[in-house]
C-alpha cells in the first residue's frame, strides 16, 4: 500500500471511529484533533506513513471500540505498536492508570514520543477553546508538563530539529499559565 494510500485509510477509519465525537469545548470535533496532530507531525517534517497514520489513530484504541488486533489487521504492527504505546489503560483506576501511562510513555520509542509531542500541542493549543475553570485548565497544563518532561529527552531532534520551534510555542502557552518552561538537553 502506498505512503499516500495508508494515511488516507487511516484518516479515514480515524474519522468512522471517531464519528461524531467532540472535544470538552463541546464545539470542535474531535477529528480535528486528530488532524491537528498530524498537521504538526507534518510541520516537522514526518513523511513516515507509520507516524502519520499513528497520528491519525493515537486515540482509537483509548476512546473507541478499537482494539490492538484491529489497527493491527487494518494497517500493519508497527502502527499498533505505535498507537498501544500512546493508549492509556482505561479499565484502570485514573491514579493507577496515570502511574502506568507515565512508565508506558518513558519505554515507548522515540517515533511514538513524537506522536505524543504533537498531541502535546494540539491539546494546549485546543485549550483556549475549553469553557472550564483555570484550576481545571491548570490541572490540564501541569498533566501535559509532566508527560513532556517524560519525553522530552528522547525526542529525535536531530532528525526533526522544528520539535525546538513547536517546543518554543508549548512554552509560551506554559508561561502564560504561570508555568516554567520545559527544556530539552
């Protein structure tokens, strides 16, 4: 299957599992998310099918009625894995199910991390648009720090050097949350 062909299937499918679902704003749908991901992936540069189609599909598994085996059959292991790596367990309890995520994103690989990245900041970016109280909202930011700062090591910079320019503009969103700025060694 085509570079071109795998990402438009898995838009595609992304939009069908997604459906009408929206984001806490109650206005954006939640495909636009998934599109803004990708769209960052792109502004770094990723042409790799895997990564974009993980893009598209890094919330199926966790929000829909998607499975492992599913995104397995319909695309290929390396974009299972990628998506698995970015899928909460949510059958846990929310304090066990942090704990675990947070030790899932330090193993994951550096492709997978870059996917979190932008989805890092496609949610700050989204938080303008959420009708929720700042403590709300603050607690929103301090989760996104804290899974930054999780990633933020094995970010592949070398291969993606605009990640220090979207870095830059996540930063920005922190300050102006009265959040420290997360730097990359």
């Amino acid at each position: 299957m085509s570079v071109l062909k795998s990402v438009q299937n898995a838009e595609l499918y992304a939009k069908k599992m997604h459906g009408r679902h929206m984001r806490k704003d109650g206005v954006t749908s939640y495909t636009k998310h998934l599109e803004d991901v990708v769209n960052r992936l792109k502004s770094l540069g990723v042409i790799k099918s895997e990564l974009l189609c993980a893009g598209w599909l890094h919330d199926t598994i966790e929000d829909t009625e998607t499975s492992f085996d599913d995104i397995y059959e319909k695309f290929d292991s390396t974009v299972a894995v990628l998506v698995t790596s970015l899928t909460k367990d949510m059958s846990l309890p929310r304090k066990k199910r942090e704990e675990a995520y947070v030790k899932q994103l330090k193993e994951a690989s550096p492709e997978a991390k870059l996917v979190k990245f932008c989805d890092i900041s496609a949610n700050l970016s989204d938080l303008k648009n959420y009708q929720a109280s700042k403590s709300k909202k603050l607690r929103q930011i301090r989760q996104k720090r804290h899974y930054l700062n999780v990633i933020k090591n094995d970010l592949p910079i070398s291969k993606y050097p605009n990640i220090l320019l979207m870095l830059e503009s996540i930063n920005r969103i922190f300050k102006k949350y009265g959040q420290r700025a997360v730097l990359i060694k």
